[in-house]
C-alpha cells in the first residue's frame, strides 16, 4: 500500500470507487477513514452541515483554505450551480497531488482551482489571478491559528461582500478560540454555531457560520 496516508486513500479510492461519480468518491473517502485510518477531512457528518450551506447560498465564486485530499472540495464541488468557480489553498504539495488526483477521478477537476501555497501568500493574489471581485462563500478549515489572520486579510484584500457567508470548521475541536471571539463580537459579522461530532469519531466539534455584513 502506499507510503503515506493521503496516497493510501487515494489507492482506495481508485480500487472501489465509481471513477466520475463525486457520490462515490466521497463515500470510499468516509468508509476508509471510518474503518481504516482517521484522517482529517471534514467527514460525513459536518459534511451535511456544509452541503446545507452550499445549497442554501447557491455561490458563484467560493473559496477554501486547507484542501488536504479534496474531500470537502468534492463536496462542495458537486453542488456548485453552473458556472461557478471553487478555488482552493493547499500549502503542502504532496496533499495536492493528491487531491489533483482524487478531483479527477470524481470528475470535478474542471470546476476546481487547486492552488498550492500558503494561504497568506495566495490571498492577495486572487483577485487579478481569477478577475474575480468577491467570494459568496470561504470554506476555512486549515491550520487553526490562521482562521483570524486570514480573515482579516480577507476582508484587506476587499474580496468579502455584504452577505458573503464564512464556514469555520472544527471550531470546538482542535478549536480556533480567537477566531470565534473575533466573529461572534465583530458588528460586521451574524455569527452561528452548528453542533456537531469531529470526523468519524463521537466527540464534540462544531461548524461556525458567519455572514460579513459589509
Ligand atoms: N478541508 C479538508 C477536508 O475537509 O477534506 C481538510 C483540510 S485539513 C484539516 C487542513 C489542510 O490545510 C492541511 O492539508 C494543511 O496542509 C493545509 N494548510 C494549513 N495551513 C495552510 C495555509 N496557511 N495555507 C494553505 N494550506 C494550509
Ligand atoms: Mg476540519
């Protein structure tokens, strides 16, 4: 089997999934991180909650930090409306060869940007990279103490509109306290906690769900 667990997943994926079907893709991730080995996407469970979301806001431009192997992109992904871009940030190259890979074998590599690098270097360039003007909606599940720096750059850059819609993940655990206090005391934010259980395990974490308000 492969020598890290991002390629194990992959090999798994390849060997039981539907190649083109995003539904599948995703479920062969679950059932080996369930069965096999923990990892940390963002799981079944939160997934619905992020599904919600997805639909709810019906996004044009959407970004997201931290890709690791692509499954909250294939989720995310599957839903977009047509013609709408996800553009995500992915420091370490060997996860996003991974997830290039994974894309592709569910088929959603034509509405995905996967670009490899820190998130605070990428930030500033995405504007001009993409002539885009603002995000509907940023996935932010990277490194936990880069979830206020990075909105604030966010909101420098000028790529959050009024009612741009943030989805912070594992905000119980591991936790991302400062972030939480900055979103829930901001007035430029409506701030809501979702209740959950981290990926694959019985233990409590949480989705918080914040609306810019300009
Ligand atoms: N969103 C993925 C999912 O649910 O399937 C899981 C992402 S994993 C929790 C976090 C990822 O963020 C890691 O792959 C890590 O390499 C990446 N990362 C951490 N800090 C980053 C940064 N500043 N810029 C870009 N990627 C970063
Ligand atoms: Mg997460």
């Amino acid at each position: 089997s492969g020598k890290s667990r991002p390629m194990r997943i992959l090999q798994y994926v390849q060997n039981t999934a539907v190649q083109g079907d995003a539904n599948s893709v995703i479920s062969a991730v679950d059932s080996y991180c369930a069965n096999v080995e923990w990892a940390m996407n963002v799981g079944d469970k939160k997934g619905e909650i992020l599904d919600a979301v997805v639909l709810d806001v019906r996004p044009r431009w959407v970004l997201e930090l931290g890709t690791y192997c692509g499954y909250s992109t294939m989720r995310i992904a599957r839903l977009l409306p047509p013609g709408a871009r996800l553009i995500t940030l992915e420091m370490n190259h060997h996860y996003a060869q991974v997830a290039k890979q994974i894309l592709g074998h569910a088929g959603l590599d034509s509405q995905v940007d996967l670009l490899v690098g820190a998130s605070s270097a990428l930030i500033p360039q995405l504007k001009k990279k993409f002539d885009m003007d603002k995000f509907d909606l940023v996935f932010i599940d990277h490194w936990k103490t880069s979830y206020l720096p990075d909105t604030k750059l966010l909101e420098e850059c000028d790529l959050l509109a009024s009612g741009t819609v943030l989805l912070a993940d594992n905000v119980t655990c591991p936790g991302a306290p400062e972030y939480l206090h900055y979103v829930r005391n901001s007035p430029r934010y409506k701030s809501l906690y979702f209740p959950s259980q981290l990926e694959y395990l019985r233990v409590e974490d949480g989705m918080e769900k914040s609306v810019f308000l300009g």
